[in-house]
C-alpha cells in the first residue's frame, strides 16, 4: 500500500533501499521467479516502481492445471493439504489490527518470518507441482501459455475501461421506474399485492388463485417451482408469468450491474478494472471478477444500453476481435466429420446447411430465419450433450419431433456421432479428457453406478475438449495479439477477453493498421482441419461492437 510506505512503524525498512535491492533480482532475465497468485504481487510490485521480469512460474496455476476441479488452490490450503503445514493466517500476523495498512505496522522480524512461511511454502508446493507438470505433459501449457498470458492479463486489469457515470445514473433512474411500472402490472394481473420475491408467494399467486398448470415439484417436494423455466412454460398461458421474467431480469440488471458499477469506478482515472482469473472455471475458460465484465446481457434492449456505458476514451475506439463460430470449428476438427469440414472450409453457412437437412429442403436457399435458429440450437446443443428432452425444452416442441431433429443431424454428421462416442469411450478408460493442448480435466463419476452422474461426465466428456480447446486459442490469441502490438511499438491496449472475444482500446490514427494485425494474428494462433476466422468491429462504446 502506498499510504504504508509513507508513514510506515517504527523499525520499518526504507522503501527506496529495499527496491535498490530487490530490482536487479526482480528484472533479471535469467533467473525464474517463482510465487503464488504472481499476478497480484505483480500489480503491488508495479506500483512501486518494480517490474517481475520473466521467466514465471506460478504454484497456483501450476496447482489449477493439475486438477482443475480442486476445492481450493489457495496457498494456505494446498500447504495444509499437501506439505502438512499450518502457515500463519494474516490476522494473526497482523494482531488483529483491522486498519487497511495494518501490516506497515508489524515488526520487521514478524513480517519477515510471516513472508518466509509463505515462501517455504511455495517452494515445497513447486518441489511437488513441477515433477507433476511434466508427468502430465502439461509443462508447455504450464510455461507457454499460462504464465506468458498472466503479466498481460496484469496490465488488462490496470489499463481498465472507461465508464461514463452519466449514463449508469440515467439508467439507475430509468430502471427504478420502469421495475415501479413492471410491479404495478403484476398486482394488477394477480389481483393483490404480494412480495414477488417470495417463491411461496408467487406459488400461491400462480396456481391457487390464476390456476395455471402445475408444473415441477421444488426440491424438498413441498411445493411447486417458480424458477425461470416454469414461468416461461406458464408464459405461454397468462401475462403474469412473463411479467414476473421482465421484472426479474430489470432487478437483477440495476442491482448486480448499473447500481454496482458506479461504485467501482476508480476515481483517480475513470475507470473500471477488472479481476481476470486464471484458475475459476474447470474448462480453462478464463473468468471476470469484480464486476465481471463477461456476462453483461447482449441480446437485450436493456443490456445494450448498459453496454453504452462503457466508453473508449477520447481520441480512441474500440476494436472487437471475435472469432466466428470456434466451438463448431474445433468439433469439425476433432470429429473430421466430412461434410462439416467442407462446409467450414466452402464457407458456407453451417446454421442453414443444417436446418436444410433437418427441415428436408433441397436447398439451403430456402431456410427461414425461424429454421435456422433452430438448427443453431442443435448445432450448439449437440456441443453439449443436449438430449431430445432438453432440445424440447428450448425449442418449445414435442420430445418425439426434437428427437426427429437429433437423428437427423446425426444422419447428416455422422463423424460427430462417432467422436461423441469415441471420447465417452475413451474417458470412460482413461478416467479424463484433454484438449489440443493438452490441458486434462478429470471425469472421476464417469463409470458411476448413479445413472444422473454418469450421464452428466458423459456430456462433460464431450462438452470439454471442444470449450477447452476453444479457450486455449483464445489465450494464444491474446499472447499473440499482445506480441505484436508490442512489436510494432503501438499504443493500442487489449482490454478486455469476453468468451471467444477479445477488445482493444486502439488511438485512432493506429485502427487501420490493428485491424489487419489483430485479425492475422488470432486466425494463425493454431492450425486446425479448417480455418479459424475472426470478425472485426469498431466502435465509440461496447454496445456499438
């Protein structure tokens, strides 16, 4: 903290001496520097004027690529779990003292055998990770990937997004009254007032007094559900259903977004930084955190209003780097389906090549945009493990005709068909999946006697080396996107990655040459059976790209 540094114990070490030590260290291209969560000790090394030259080698990541679906990789568990050490907690180092810059207090001797703990620690962790990493044929992901792309999601976070609070407060006041309307209209509709967001409540509203069929039991089977299937099942019969999924949604918009977002803007620059994780999602699918930024709502009205919140700042636009259609390319490439690896490489539309299949038309010509997204729901869903039940529930059809479609895609794909087989299969022997990178993920439940669980690592088994793969090249993208910018000495920053998309905050007068960059950098991250191919789009505000 730099307030700590200011006005530090008495006792404490001279800031400026200590970096005049540690720099030479720190930056030298020659030695590794090992740690846990390096990420952050990179940002509060990065604020005192102190850069953690690589090479990296993080025992948190090191730990997440092993097994993905630990419990914790945090570093007091994993000493507790594997070295069979109890390292001091911070409140204890601290005494308890709750002041932000509580540790500029602790004596220099309490602090130094609190820090060597952890650096114990972390050592051990490695003794036993490193070994493990190169069994596992994971020391490349590990080296080449992961620990290159973490000092760049590092400076992601400190470079922010720009956030204009003018609009988040229209929006606070719009919302407010629109939810005041949206409350109204289902009191009237339920002819009295009750809490909304009170299931039994809404329960009662539903089935006692409108009558509407009932549909699921709750879990613990003492009433019937109101979660957002069922009330988009009774949508069908009563305006209150749908009503209830428009407040539901609006609620949920103002409070975990435009209420919370004025509150994290930074008010030294404006802007909203981010956390990235590296070590969340069992996939390797990087996460957002602090607001997450990945799961703003795109297909609603009220989303993309919320996305015109966040602005590049003057003199700059952004540029949105999205590659198309990647899960559907990377299971054309490990299915070497035929006719989906002509389809790919044809550039045809794989959405209405599809639907003319499962719809029997002669020619792609003549699908409608009804019949095409169809065919995009099966197409994702079959990525999924989707089964006819869950088709029917998405595309509000009967079992029977969903199944009609499932067999008909599989007539048309039959490659796909035998890859999903083959990866259950060979799951189901080897106890884990992988993807092109070798990134494994552990399916333990796949030979489970419980039919829900094995059933669920089945469609896991199938699901991960696609999405895995897909968020490998996606993090080859932003190393790759990264290298070259830096290269070419451009000002441009990568901002933010969300899903199979990366965002750049790019000086005008440098968008005609990062366009071309970016695209030619991310289409060549890996070689696939068919082409990767990104779209790009620029604009003043994220709602524009």
């Amino acid at each position: 903290q730099p307030a700590a540094c200011a006005a530090p114990g008495p006792g404490q070490l001279d800031p400026a001496a200590v970096s005049r030590v540690l720099q030479p260290l720190l930056a030298d291209p020659g030695r590794r520097k090992l740690g846990h969560n390096l990420k952050y000790d990179l940002q509060v090394l990065h604020r005192h004027g102190l850069e953690l030259a690589p090479p990296l080698a993080d025992t948190m990541l090191a730990s997440y690529l092993i097994d993905p679906s630990r419990r914790s990789h945090k570093l007091d568990d994993l000493a507790e779990e594997l070295l069979h050490s109890r390292l001091t907690s911070f409140a204890e180092v601290c005494g308890g003292d709750k002041r932000p810059e509580a540790f500029a207090y602790v004596e220099p001797e309490a602090a130094g055998r609190y820090s060597c703990e952890d650096v114990a620690a972390t050592r051990g962790l490695w003794e036993l990770f490193a070994p493990r990493l190169a069994e596992l044929e994971l020391e490349p992901l590990f080296a080449e990937v992961e620990m290159v792309l973490l000092p760049i999601l590092a400076r992601m976070e400190r470079v922010g997004i720009l956030v204009d609070p003018a609009v988040l407060a229209g929006l606070a006041e719009e919302f407010s009254r629109e939810l005041e309307r949206l409350e109204a209209k289902i009191y009237q509709l339920a002819g009295e007032k009750f809490n909304i967001n009170a299931p039994r409540q809404l329960e009662e509203i539903l089935f006692e007094r409108l009558q509407l069929p009932r549909g699921r039991k709750t879990k613990g089977k003492t009433g019937y559900s109101t979660d957002i299937k069922e009330l988009e099942r009774l949508a069908a019969y009563h305006d209150l259903p749908a009503t209830v999924i428009a407040q539901r949604n609006l609620s949920k918009l103002k409070s975990t977004y435009v209420d919370k977002l004025s509150t994290l803007i930074d008010p030294a620059d404006g802007r909203i930084h981010t956390s990235f994780n590296q070590t969340v999602t069992a996939t390797g699918r990087l996460s957002s955190s602090n607001p997450n930024l990945q799961n703003i709502p795109v297909r609603t009205p009220e989303g993309q209003r919320l996305r015109a919140a966040f602005i590049a700042a003057p003199g700059h636009r952004f540029l949105a780097a999205d590659y198309s259609q990647i899960d559907l390319r990377v299971l054309a490439h490990y299915a070497a389906d035929p006719v989906l690896l002509a389809a790919f490489r044809e550039g045809e539309d794989i959405h209405a090549r599809t639907a003319a299949e499962i719809f029997r038309l002669t020619h792609a010509t003549m699908v409608t945009p009804q019949m095409r997204r169809v065919a995009k729901t099966i197409n994702f869903g079959i990525i999924y493990g989707m089964s006819a039940f869950g088709l029917a529930e998405q595309l509000h059809c009967s079992r029977k005709e969903a199944q009609v479609f499932i067999d008909r895609y599989f007539g048309l794909y039959q490659g796909v068909r035998d890859f999903m087989a083959a990866i259950v299969e060979q799951a189901r022997r080897d106890g884990y999946v992988s993807t092109l990178l070798k990134r494994r993920r552990q399916l333990p439940e796949i030979t489970s006697s419980n039919k829900m669980r094995r059933e669920f690592a089945e469609r896991t088994a199938i699901n991960t080396p696609i999405q895995g793969t897909a968020a490998d090249i996606i993090k080859l993208a932003a190393i790759a996107c990264d290298q070259r910018l830096r290269a070419a000495g451009l000002k441009s920053e990568a901002l933010l990655q969300i899903h199979d998309e990366l965002i750049f905050e790019v000086p005008e007068g440098e968008v005609a040459a990062v366009g071309p960059l970016v695209r030619a950098a991310m289409e060549g991250v890996m070689e696939l059976a068919v082409p990767l191919l990104v779209n790009l789009k620029t604009g003043a505000s994220l709602a524009e790209v």
